[in-house]
C-alpha cells in the first residue's frame, strides 16, 4: 500500500463517501453469488480485457500488490491473470477457463457490456465471487460493482470549464474513442451544463485514443482551423497533454483547460501555470476489487454496487500529487493514496 503525509486527503475523502446499496440487501447476508462453500487461501482470477496501456498496467500493480497483502494474511494463495488483448470473445473464453480451473474470484474489467452475461451467470451459479469495476457489464449475476460516476465527471469539468472562461466563449471538447461508455457517459454528463449556457460555442469536438500523440495531432489540426480558442473541455488526461503541448508547438496562449491525473499533463500544468482542473479513475479499483472479492468469501456484507467518489486536483493540491511523481512511470497516472481503511469504509453501510 501506499504510504504519504497525502493519506489526510484520503482520509477526508471518506468523509465524503457516497455508497450506492442493492435495494435487498441485507447487513448480515450473503453477498450474491456467494456459496460459502469456499475456503481460504483463494485463488483469483484477474481477467484483463488488455494489458498495453500504460493505465491497465498500474492498475494490475495495484492488484498483484493487493494480493501480496492478502497471501501474508493467509486468505489468497495465488493469482491467475489473462489478458485477452481487447478482445470480448477471448475474455469470455479466458473467464471459462477460469471457472473450469475453480477459481474462487474473478475480477473483471469488461470488453463488451453484455457478451459475457451467459458466462458470468455460470461464474455466479458456482459460487464464484465477481468483481466487475471500471468497465461494467449489464447483468446482476455479479457480486459487485465498482466505479465512480463518468456522468458526474463530465458534468463537474464542463461546470469549472465554464466558470473559468466566464460563462461564454469558444471551446474545443476533446473525448476518449467513440463506442467506449466511459467516454461516452462522460460527454453526456456535460451535456446539461452546456445546453444551460447558449453563449459557450462548440467549435469542434474529437474522437481519439486516450493517448498524447494522437490527440495533439487532432488538436494541432483545429489550431489551424480556428484561430479564436477560449478553452478545451477535455476528457482524459492523456488528451490534455496533447492539447497543451498542440498550443505551444503553434505559438497559441494556454487556455482553460480540464483533464485527467495524467503525469504529463500535471507537470506541464505546473510548468506552464495552467487555469486547470481535472479528477480521475483511480487505478486503486483493481486493489479494491480484490479486497471486496476476498471479503465477500469471507462472507462479509459486500454492496451490490459501490460508487467511488471523484477525488479532485486543482490548484489547492496539485503540488501533493506532484510531490509523489517519481514514483509513477513517466507516461503514467498519479493516483489518490489508499488504504484498507479507505477500502473498509467503502464497503460500510451507510
């Protein structure tokens, strides 16, 4: 686990949690799919829709670190992990193969929202526990689901974006790739703060992977064809950094701009002293969602949903994520600190 003077932030961040319950569920009762027929240690499958981004790989670091913990505490012996390069039908066939070795957990972060219904109900009739976070699938044949809220994300950056360039201008939006529902949830979750203010034009809006080259390609392009900017409602990261580091190639001022917790785009709104904001998806959920897997076979009380709370990076505490820089890859993302006391009140009732 993560150890710094930031764990105060974390700490707050508490406070603050908002948990979303199964309407039937009950303190003492078992948590879905649940058997309690299985005995630890445990074994744990981590099915991986694809493992290249820089994202996917921290998040699994915090899953294999989770699960070091877990083994020195006698409840998990050991971790299979698949990766079925962002292909839906490889991971149906991947969480198959899992069920047929007896895995006792599956953690899940989905290629397809509804492909892997028939084999997740498998999963669940065997007693398998099922952690879905990030990525969701439509069925309730889980145990849980983890996540924070994409629409809320898009609605609180179109809200300071607007804020910071005075309630009108010209705007560029730039999104994740079309079809994804995180990027998609969060453009429409900027929807309403949009509509309510006639005087904020869209110049132009892109589709690009969550990456820095390609978004500072796709930005570089409607530099050329929009001379008058006044900010960009961006939507991850990586794409911020793109943008920011487009504008200074052309010689254009900095504008107000949203993003991710993207290393890259921290340290270049640090050095350039950007009017900025910007939240993130912990990459933490994969520990969590080995934690909430383990304690369900426990039988404890586990949510049939958990929503996690956006942290929040502005001026106010961007110089405590930079503090911590070095000890996240260049490329990566620089998380919030967590904790098992974090992870405790996430699961606790209201």
């Amino acid at each position: 686990m993560m150890k710094s003077s930031f764990f105060t932030s974390a700490s707050a961040l508490c406070l603050g949690l908002m948990l979303s319950l199964s309407a039937g569920s009950q303190a003492n009762a078992a948590a879905n799919c649940i058997k309690g027929d299985r005995k630890a240690p445990y074994t744990i499958g981590w099915a991986n829709i694809y493992s290249v981004p820089t994202w996917m790989k921290q998040t699994q670091g915090t899953i294999e670190a989770e699960v070091e913990t877990l083994k020195k505490q006698g409840l998990v012996d050991k971790l299979v992990v698949t990766d079925a390069q962002g292909d839906a039908n490889v991971q149906i066939q991947q969480i198959q193969s899992m069920i047929d070795s007896n895995v006792d957990a599956i953690i899940l972060i989905a290629g397809s929202s509804t492909a892997p219904a028939r084999v997740l109900a498998d999963a669940c009739a065997k007693g398998i526990a099922i952690i879905n976070f990030d990525s969701l699938v439509d069925t309730d044949k889980v145990t849980a689901k983890v996540n924070t809220d994409s629409s809320q994300w898009g609605d609180q950056a179109a809200k300071f974006l607007i804020d910071a360039i005075g309630g009108k201008g010209k705007i560029l939006i730039l999104n994740g790739p079309a079809g994804v529902s995180v990027s998609d949830d969060r453009r429409k979750g900027a929807d309403a703060e949009l509509k309510s203010h006639p005087e904020v034009t869209v110049l132009a809006e892109t589709n690009t992977p969550y990456n820095v080259a390609p978004a500072q390609e796709a930005v570089t392009s409607l530099l050329f064809a929009n001379p008058e900017i006044d900010g960009i409602l961006s939507l991850g990261g990586a794409l911020s950094a793109g943008a920011v580091l487009a504008l200074d190639k052309q010689g254009r001022d900095q504008v107000p701009i949203t993003g991710e917790n993207a290393r890259q785009f921290l340290e270049l709104w640090k050095e350039k002293g950007l009017k900025s904001w910007a939240t993130m998806q912990p990459n933490w959920l994969g520990a969590f969602a080995t934690y909430t897997a383990v304690q369900a076979l426990e039988g404890k009380h586990v949510p049939a949903f958990v929503k996690i709370p956006l942290p929040v990076i502005d001026n106010s505490n961007i110089d405590d994520y930079l503090a911590r820089a070095k000890d996240f890859p260049a490329d990566g993302y620089i998380y919030s600190p967590y904790d098992e006391e974090l992870f405790k009140k996430l699961l606790a009732q209201k």
